[in-house]
C-alpha cells in the first residue's frame, strides 16, 4: 500500500506526518517567512547565505526523509552525501532505531536545532530514545544549493569523525571503579571521569569479572578509548575495579575545572606515581589532560633548570643574567611586559621572575648541544619516551632535538616542546623527589605492558629544583595562587603563546607534600590567573 504524506499548517507550525506503515514523523516550528527566495528548480546558482525559507525548507526535507527512514534521499540534503548515507543507514541497521519522531525548534540563522523521540529495539527488548541535536544550514560550493553542513554529531551529539552508533552486546563488561578508599566513581558524579572510565571498561571490564549487557553505545575510533554508553536495554553485571584515584582530589578537580572553559588538571602522588584526580572542562569531551599537546610556556624551565644543573652552566646561585631582550640565531626573545632587567640575577631569581632572556643567554652555553633538553627531558624525567603504560590512552610528551631558534624556544616552553598535565605532573612530582614513577590510575599489578622507566635525578640536582620551585611559590610568580598552603611546596607558572590567540594559554604546576598537579587553561592568560588557582585548589584537597 502506497504511504501517503499529509501536510498540515496550523499557526507557525508546519508538519509533515508520514501515514502507513511509515518510520516516522517530522515536525517543524519556525517564526520565520518566506523571503522571496529562488524557487526550487530554478536554474540560477544562488550565492551568499541561504536566505531563512531555504534553511527552513532544507530543514523540513531533511528531517522528513531521515523520520521516514530514507538516508539514501535525506543525504541529498546534505554536503556529504556518502557520509550522512553511511551514518543514517547505521543508524537504522546498526543501531536498531525505530519508530522516529524529529521536532526541529525554532530556527535562528542558519541553525536548526532539534530533538529526538524513538525506539530502540533489539531481539526482542525495546526501549525509548531521546535527546537533542543540531545542524546548520549552508549553500553549497558548486551547486548554490542550501544543504545541511554535514557532521556526525547531526546524528547525535556524542558522536565524533570516524564513529558510530551501535546497538547489541556491549563491547566490554561493565565496571564499577573505586577509589583509593573504596568510593565508587561515577560519570554522573564526576563528569570528567566519563573518558577515563570508558578506557579503564574497554581494557578491564572482562578482567574485572563483568558481564556485558545489551547497550546503543558510540563505538570510538580507537579501541583503546572503549565506548560510550547511551542507553541500556539489558543490565548487565558490572566487575569492580580499583583504581589510584581519590575522590575527594576528584571533587576537587572537577570543581575547578568547571570555572574555566577549556582547562585540564591532573594530580599525583610523587612516591608512588598514582594519579589521584584528573579533570576536564571542555565541550568536546577530549581527555586533554591525558592526551593533549600543547607547548607548555615556562613551566618547562623546570626541566631547563635541571639540564643547566647537571651539565655545570649554571647552580641555583650562579649567574642568570636576565636582559631585556636575549637573540638567538636572529630570533630576538623577550620578557613578559613589565618585567625589569637584572644584570646580576642569579638562576633561582629568574627561574621565580620567569625571565625567558635569562634561559635563552644559558642554552648558548657549552657543552649543551640540540639534544641537551631532549637528554634531560628523557632520562631525568621520563618524558617523550613514548613508552608509558597509564591504565588508558595517555600521551607521555615531546621534547625533540632542535637547532636553530628553536632550541631556545624550547628551553623557555615554546618551539617544538609539548607536553599535557599528566606529563607536566610528572615532572613536578620528579622535581620534588628525584625519582621518575611513570603515573598510573590502577595499581601497577594490573597494567598492561611493562611500566617505564628513567634514570631520574641526582640529589644534587633534585635540592636545587626544590629551592627554586620553593622560592618561586613563597615569593615569586607562584606566590599569589600558593598563599597559604603551607612550608613543603614549590611551584612554576608558565605563560604559551599560540597563533591565533588573542591570549596565552595558562599554565601552571606545583607540590605540596606528596601531592604534585598541573593545570591548563587555554587562552586563560598569565600562568598564575587561572590555571594557578586550579592547581592550588587541587593541591589543598590532598590525596
């Protein structure tokens, strides 16, 4: 029997009902008229903005085809035709979808947002559907046609390049993490936990002794990132796994992350290596924290410190020069506005000014050669080796040989360096102790693969970091965010320029007894604005 589409105009409402034995309904609401716009089938080649009745008719096509279960005529739509097609015809194979009814709001611009009502059913057991999404509405590059500018996240908004929506066996047995104390930690209670405990599902679930469930999850584009569940159709049995983290370091970190937008923290403990919190506040759900790369401004003076240290150029009481413009290689470096020269400053008074020409004048100095840094970084600190085993994905930094401008630039945190808060941690907790323990967010006993390894530092070495980074937090660029935390604490600030930014991105790290964090906040200035108070409040929460 041949379905009938009815259409109805009630007010502004405009619906378009599929009858029979259709997949859906669509509705769309929209306060907008028609503008006069070239109607459908005219030969002309529009240009410019799709005027408000082409967004709205796009829209109403669009959405319609999609509800009727048609991707194959609701990707014509769009501006990637191949993959809306693919992604919709996973949506209603893959994931089971059914019955779908799609409510567009009210249309601003060239934005549609709507929700989504359906079922999900899957051998027999089914289950309702619902959330929100969006698309916007754009004119094609060749043809002048309005078309939906396609992205995953049209299909659903947890849903990235490379992903899809799956129903069936979950991939992994369910979990359920502790803390260190036995706290069970949940993604509904710590949102920043919701990438970590997806990781630690997808490596440990089976381990752990869970039973999978029938789920819609996103399936990632790396195994090792596991899934995201969306709904559950079929409880499953979740095993419990201990993990190295504190709740209450969590709590902390969670909250202050949340008053920043595109900030990351992590916390360790230094005699051990355990990550006791790691938190993120952005709208793209990345772990950055763990797996981002940023150029860490001049919180890598730390590891500059230790090269110029070990290798005889300079002590925490030597000579450290600090002018106002230092040129290396016909690249001319400066301070942060403000900062006074001092002819005679010593290490431990630009290490707590952050007097970049300082650093620059010293990288000159013999025997350090491009690979200096990267020697320290590696052995002394147990960066950019490449070979850490965390418990999930992480990223364990980049500090490679560089001639050129650039082995200045990476002496003071710019140029080729890049490193995340986990690894920024790490050298603080190294810094404090002399010892490199690889971070891990489950016990050691139960991480895949052999943990690395470095030399770490001498003890010499390890007493002047401690002065400096002492220094630094009681009365230099460190010392408004480090007030009141106490006698055992060091810290360093670091500012990073990138291009493009109307701001630098804030950097900031610190110890205080055996708890050593490093925060970033992009675009969030000075290193002791804003990531600075991040880390204090991780800090002052403890283990």
């Amino acid at each position: 029997m041949r379905k009938q589409v009815k259409v109805a105009i009630v007010g502004s409402v405009f619906a378009a009902m599929v009858g029979g034995a259709g997949y859906g309904t669509y509705n769309v609401v929209s306060a907008l008229t028609d503008d006069g716009g070239t109607p459908a089938g005219s030969a002309e080649v529009r240009t410019g903005p799709p005027s408000g009745a082409e967004v709205r008719d796009t829209a109403r096509k669009f959405l319609a085809a999609w509800a009727k279960g048609d991707p194959d005529l609701a990707a014509t739509y769009t501006n990637d035709a191949e993959a809306a097609a693919r992604a919709l015809t996973g949506y209603r194979d893959d994931a089971h979808i059914r019955k779908v009814r799609l409510d567009a709001g009210r249309i601003a611009g060239d934005r549609v947002p709507f929700t989504v009502r359906a079922t999900v059913s899957y051998e027999g057991t089914s289950k309702p559907l619902a959330y929100a999404s969006e698309f916007t509405v754009v004119r094609g590059r060749t043809t002048g046609r309005p078309l939906v500018d396609w992205k995953p996240s049209v299909v659903h908004p947890k849903l990235g390049e490379g992903e899809s929506l799956e129903t069936g066996e979950a991939a992994a047995p369910p979990i359920r993490a502790v803390d260190r104390h036995g706290v069970v930690l949940t993604a509904k209670r710590y949102p920043s936990l919701a990438p970590v405990l997806s990781g630690l599902r997808a490596r440990y679930g089976e381990r752990a002794g869970g039973r999978a469930g029938i789920e819609l999850y996103v399936r990632r584009q790396s195994e090792d990132a596991g899934t995201t569940t969306l709904l559950t159709l079929a409880e499953g049995r979740a095993g419990r796994l201990p993990t190295t983290l504190s709740a209450a370091a969590q709590r902390a970190a969670e909250d202050a992350v949340a008053r920043h937008p595109e900030s990351s923290v992590v916390a360790v403990k230094p005699s051990t290596g355990e990550v006791l919190a790691v938190a993120n506040h952005r709208a793209d759900g990345f772990n950055a924290a763990f797996e981002g790369r940023l150029a860490p401004g001049s919180t890598m003076k730390i590891v500059t410190a230790a090269m110029l240290i070990d290798k005889g150029v300079t002590t925490a009481e030597g000579p450290a020069p600090c002018p106002a413009t230092a040129t290396w290689q016909s690249q001319t470096f400066h301070n942060l506005t403000g900062l006074a020269p001092r002819p005679r400053a010593t290490l431990a008074d630009s290490f707590a000014r952050s007097c970049n020409t300082a650093f620059v004048k010293l990288v000159d100095e013999k025997p350090l050669t491009d690979a200096s840094l990267t020697e320290t970084a590696r052995d002394g600190f147990g960066i950019g080796r490449d070979d850490w085993h965390t418990g999930i994905t992480s990223w364990d930094g980049a500090v490679p040989p560089s001639g050129g401008p650039d082995r200045a630039a990476n002496a003071i945190g710019q140029g080729q360096v890049q490193l995340n808060p986990l690894t920024l941690a790490s050298v603080t907790a190294t810094a404090s102790t002399g010892a490199f323990r690889q971070p891990v967010v489950v016990p050691r006993a139960l991480v895949e693969g052999e943990v690395a390894t470095a030399r770490g530092l001498s003890p010499r070495t390890v007493a002047q970091l401690r002065a400096l980074m002492r220094r630094t937090a009681v009365s230099g660029t460190a010392a408004k965010a480090m007030a009141g935390l106490g006698p055992d604490v060091g810290a360093k600030t670091g500012s990073a320029e990138v291009d493009g930014q109307k701001r630098p991105n804030s950097w900031f790290t610190g110890y205080r007894g055996d708890v050593a964090a490093a925060a970033v906040a992009q675009e969030g200035g000075h290193g002791g604005d804003t990531a600075g108070p991040i880390v204090a409040a991780v800090l002052r929460a403890g283990g």
